[in-house]
C-alpha cells in the first residue's frame, strides 16, 4: 500500500513545479525557462511513476511510462521542426500524471490508516 507521506510529497513536489511552470510562463514570458522547468517537472513524473511501478507495482502506470518514453525519444525531432509548440504535447503528459496523482492522492487518504502507516 502507498503511504500517505509518499502521496503527499510527490503531490507538493508536482504542485510547486506545475506553479512555477504557470508563473515563469505567464508573468516573465520566458518560454525557455518555462520548458526548461516543465522537463525537471516531466523527470520527476517519470521517477515518481517508475517508483510506483516497481515498488508497489501500481499497474496503472505502465501507460503514462510507455507515453512518456516516446515523448521523450521524439521531443528532439519536434522541437526542431516545429519549435516551442513542441512543448504542447509534453504539457499535456504531465497535466494527465498530475489528475492522476490527485485521483490517486484521494483515494489514499479515504482508506482507513494501518498501524504502519504512521507518517
């Protein structure tokens, strides 16, 4: 079972990056330091996901791996030909990993706490 304390950091961690994606975007207009924050925030999904496949072998992260992997072997080839509209797709990836870790943050917090889930 996933822990709540694990849930709750890689959620605060998303939530802090998926806030400094918005803010660097909007308010300095600075589409270089946005995608450049947007692939440490795409990273830390990645590790997050690989964590929760191998450790708890949450199945339901197999899609999001498979898709982040192609993304990652065919952003180079996008950004090339298209340029800064190749971060759309990428946006979109961590957008569907972040409803699902908090889809997956509830339902964590609804079941009923075990003795070694103290944290």
């Amino acid at each position: 079972m996933v822990s709540r304390f694990r849930m709750k950091i890689d959620l605060l961690g998303q939530c802090v990056l998926v806030l400094a994606v918005i803010l660097l975007l909007y308010l300095v207009e600075g589409i270089r330091w946005s995608g450049s924050i947007l692939i440490v925030l795409a990273i830390w999904q990645f590790i997050s996901a690989a964590h929760l496949l191998y450790i708890y072998r949450h199945i339901r992260r197999v899609n999001y791996l498979r898709t982040a992997i192609i993304l990652a072997v065919s952003l180079p080839i996008w950004i090339h030909f298209i340029g800064n509209l190749a971060y759309l797709p990428l946006a979109g990836l961590v957008l569907w990993y972040f409803i699902q870790t908090i889809r997956d943050t509830i339902v964590v917090y609804r079941r009923p706490r075990s003795f070694w889930d103290l944290i």
